[in-house]
C-alpha cells in the first residue's frame, strides 16, 4: 500500500504534524474564490433581478394574467420586498440549484481531473479532513449564492419600486419589518431544500475525476426529481421526495406564518442529505487515488 492510499498520516510522521491544522478553511475558501467559475456564478446572481426590473418596465404591469387571479409575480413591483419574494420564487425551482451543483459537485472532482488531489493527500491532508474542508467551503458558497440574490433584489427592488410592506397575493399586507423575516425564513428553507443537491453533487465529485459530470449529474437527478413529484399517480409516496416540499416556503408568506410544510421538508431534504455525505466519506477514504 503506497502513501497515497494511508486514509491518515501515522501522528509521529513528522515533528510538529497537526492532522487539524492542515487545509484550513481559509486557504480552501480562498482556492475556490479564484475560481473562474466563482464569480461567474456570483454574476449571474447580480444581474438577474436588473433583468427582471428591465422586463417588467417592458412589459408593463398586468394583473392577474387576464383570468382575475392574483399570483405573486403580479404583486412583484409593489415594494423592494415583494419584489426580493418574486425572484427568489422565479429562481428557487432550477437557478438556485446550479450554483448548488457547481459548488459541491465541482471541488473534488476537479482536483482529480488536475490530478492536484494525490499531491493534497501527500501533504499530508488526512483525507476525511480533506473532504470536510471541501464540503463546508462548497455549502458555504451554496449558501451565500441563496442570500446574495434576494438581497441583490431586495436592494434594487427598494430603489425601483420603493420600501413598502410585503403586499400577499392572497390579500392584506405583512409590515416591511416583518416581511424581511418572513423572506430570510424563505431563503433558509430554500437552502435546506438544496442540500439534497448538495449531497449528490458531492457524492458523485467523490466518484468521478469529470466536474462536468458530477455537477450535471446532480441537476438532472434534481429534475427527475422534479418529474417524479408532478406524477400524481404515485399519491402519497410524492411526500418522501424533497422536490414535493421545495416550494413549501410559500407558507411564510401568508397572513399566518405556517411552519408545518417547511419542517417536513426541512426533515425529508437533511436525511437524504446526511445519507448521501456520509457515503461521499465512506467511499472516498477507500477510494485508490492513484489510479
């Protein structure tokens, strides 16, 4: 058995060796900064809610799509707030799940196709502590992707549209106070629904030396997911999917806050996710990296 292939370094390897002190978070969070990709996504973040304030000065304000049905996107210019609520619910479903899938599906996978990651071991990095750091620095990535682009939109809502209170759908209005809670509960659950990405993206970055393959096996198990749950047919199986629950963030934005559908969702999407790291560990510290 070569080096590579030790899981951890013996404790006396060397004089003054700290399996914890080695890969800090910094160093990796700094690492995957500089990647292109990185601030491609954090652009495109930015520059979706300018996007949609330039279409809706295009197209004009149109209540109820013609059938007299009020949705959320026809509230989207009443204030900053509604409108940092219509982006994050044109965007929940498919946007937010790429940088997601970039993040965690792209950093261990892509050192291997550098053939970057034998060396990282031979540093020695113990390799749980190797894995470890990658998945809090992609989470944490993921994470500032779900809060910079309903702030982004929130800001730029605010300045085209004015602050206001968050005006429902349903009918009534929720004070902007409040409204920012109701919004920051939304993006957390938003979150907690893409861990499931999440954790097959990284799953599949620990089986795979293709980022390509890993980040786009992620997203099209996500939409099968999706596909799944539009099947009526399957009844009650739908609520073990987390797909059934993604939009269960809807539920802060009612007169009357309800927590029921984002605790289960919440629930369903955190077991397939602590499932699917603990197999990433599993199977990466009996993975030969050599080869």
């Amino acid at each position: 058995m070569s080096l590579l292939d030790t899981p951890t370094a013996p404790a006396d390897s060397a004089p003054g060796y700290r399996a914890g002190r080695t890969l800090p978070l910094r160093v990796e969070a700094l690492r995957q900064w500089k990647r292109r990709r990185t601030l491609v996504m954090g652009g495109i973040l930015v520059a979706l809610p300018f996007v949609l304030i330039i279409a809706f000065a295009v197209g004009g304000d149109r209540d109820g799509g013609g059938n007299g049905r009020i949705t959320l996107m026809d509230t989207a210019t009443a204030s900053g707030a509604n409108f940092a609520a219509t982006c994050l619910f044109v965007s929940a479903g498919f946007l937010l799940v790429i940088p997601v899938a970039l993040f965690c599906g792209d950093t261990v996978a892509s050192e291997a196709s550098w053939s970057s990651l034998r060396y990282l071991l031979a540093a020695p990095v113990p390799r749980a502590r190797l894995l470890a750091s990658k998945l809090a620095v992609a989470l944490g990535y993921s994470a500032a992707a779900m809060v910079l682009l309903p702030l982004v939109a929130l800001a730029a809502g605010t300045v085209a549209y004015g602050w206001g209170p968050l005006k429902l759908p349903t009918g009534g209005s929720v004070p902007a106070g409040d409204a920012l809670f109701r919004i920051g509960v939304a993006v957390v659950f938003v979150f907690a629904s893409q861990l499931v990405t999440a954790g097959l993206a990284f799953w599949l970055s620990t089986r795979t030396d293709a980022p390509l393959g890993a980040v786009g096996g992620a997203v099209g198990l996500t939409i099968v997911g999706n596909v799944l749950d539009a099947v009526t047919a399957l009844g009650d199986w739908r609520e073990y999917l987390p797909a059934h629950w993604q939009f269960a963030w809807i539920d802060a934005l009612q007169p009357q806050l309800e927590w029921g559908g984002m605790v289960k969702g919440t629930a369903i999407s955190l077991t397939y996710a602590l499932v699917l790291f603990a197999l990433a560990f599993r199977g990466f510290a009996r993975k030969d990296i050599v080869s």
